[in-house]
C-alpha cells in the first residue's frame, strides 16, 4: 500500500494479513486527547476500504479518555466510519468489544516504541502539519539495536496462530459495572487531591506505567504491595524517589 510522509514521516501506513481466510487491512491512525481523530487520514482509508467493514483497535482502556475522543471525533460519522472500538484489556469498561477486563501490563505500556516499530506517538503541530498532511510522528533508528517490535511479534504471531478461536463472553453485561466502578475510584482518588481535573489520575497498570517513565507524578496508589503484577511500579516509584500510598478501601 502505498504510504503517504509528512517532512519525512510516515504517518499513515498499512499492513496486511489473512486470518482465518479473510484477508484484513491494519491502519496505524492518530487520535490526540482534545485534538480528535486524522481525519486526512479517515479519508485515505475510506478511499481504499469500505468504512462500513472497519472496526477501531487498541491495547486498554484507561479511564476513557481516548474512546470519548473517538466517539467524539466520528459523532457525525465521517466517511461512514463508527467508532467501534475493540481491544485486548478493558478494566474500565469503555470499549465495545474485549478479550478480557483483567487489568495487567501490555508491552507497549512499558516500552512504547521499541515494542511499536520504533515509531512515536503522533504529532500534531502547525509547523509541521498542513491542512491536508497526516498527523505527524517521529520515527527512531538510533534505537533500532534495542527495537524488540520483530521479536514480540514473532513471539505472538503463532501463538494466535495455534490458538482455537473462542467466543468474548459476558464482557457486554460487565461494561456497565466496570465503568461505575472505574468512575468512582477517580472521583474518590481526586476528593483529596485538590484538583478536578481527571487527566492527572492514571488508573491501572498500563497507564500508571507510562506516567511513571515519561512524567513525574505526585505519588503512586496501590492496593496490595505484594501483588506481583505491580512489582516493576514499586521499584520505579523507589528510583524516583516517590511517595508510595495504600489505596485502602478508597474505591468504596
């Protein structure tokens, strides 16, 4: 598929690949927080593809943000698109489809792009984004000796591959707890903090990863210090210096 640049970065681009015998076209596409979707890129793809046979694809949910974006961004269904979302964790209870509600870490949360093809997250700047270009990113071969993007997916591939497909159960009548839930644990986590501003909570371990490798925050919230699965938070919170602080029963 041909690829379209933007001062040199590609920004919208194409793989493709048969699973159980349909053969499926995969879109990397740039949605920012307050910004919305590419819709240059909406475009592109509607061009080539029926927009009424796509479907949206992420790791996890957080705490929503981004599917309020998309939801937001295709309100008026552009090109046809839904905003049909399906990922792989769903703790929160946001997407429309999901493997699973459990809430564990997913190598792009911990290694963003030496685990994505060594591409950042998108770009949007009018110094470098026209009116009709891409959203923008940067694309690093100065780290491609730690690039671990071939080897995690030759790892999965025949893994999914060998795997006997089975049906997403239960997860639809889930989604409404799980979301009431997610909704009171911020509100009850932000009563203290003294700000509303709901951006400055990273509920679960995907997103309380990524603050703590690209940001500074104020102090980490665990529920069990023994649970394995929060090992690596404790040990970059003690690199860091931060304050580490039961959750307790502030959920409740």
């Amino acid at each position: 598929m041909p690829r379209r640049r933007v001062r040199g970065h590609t920004q919208a681009d194409a793989g493709r690949c048969v699973h159980s015998g349909r053969a499926s076209s995969h879109y990397s596409i740039s949605i920012i927080r307050d910004r919305g979707i590419d819709r240059v890129a909406l475009a592109y793809i509607a061009a080539r593809h029926d927009p009424a046979d796509s479907i949206f694809i992420d790791g996890w949910t957080g705490k929503g943000a981004i599917v309020g974006e998309l939801r937001t961004s295709l309100a008026d269904r552009p090109f046809g698109f839904t905003p049909e979302l399906a990922v792989i964790a769903d703790p929160a209870g946001q997407a429309d489809i999901a493997a699973s509600d459990d809430d564990y870490l997913i190598a792009s949360g911990l290694l963003n792009g030496i685990v994505s093809g060594l591409v950042s997250r998108s770009i949007l700047n009018a110094e470098v984004v026209g009116p009709e270009d891409f959203h923008a990113c940067i694309t690093y071969p100065q780290h491609r000796e730690a690039d671990q993007s071939p080897a995690f997916v030759d790892t999965i591939a025949p893994l999914a591959a060998a795997a006997s497909p089975q049906p997403i159960t239960g997860h639809t009548g889930r989604r409404k707890l799980l979301n009431r839930t997610c909704e009171v644990l911020i509100d009850v986590i932000l009563e203290p903090s003294g700000t509303r501003d709901r951006n400055r909570i990273k509920p679960g371990i995907a997103e309380a990863t990524r603050a703590l490798l690209r940001r500074m925050p104020d102090r980490l919230l665990v529920r069990d210090l023994g649970d394995s699965d929060v090992a690596h938070l404790l040990q970059l919170a003690d690199e860091h210096g931060l304050r580490v602080e039961p959750l307790g029963d502030r959920s409740h």
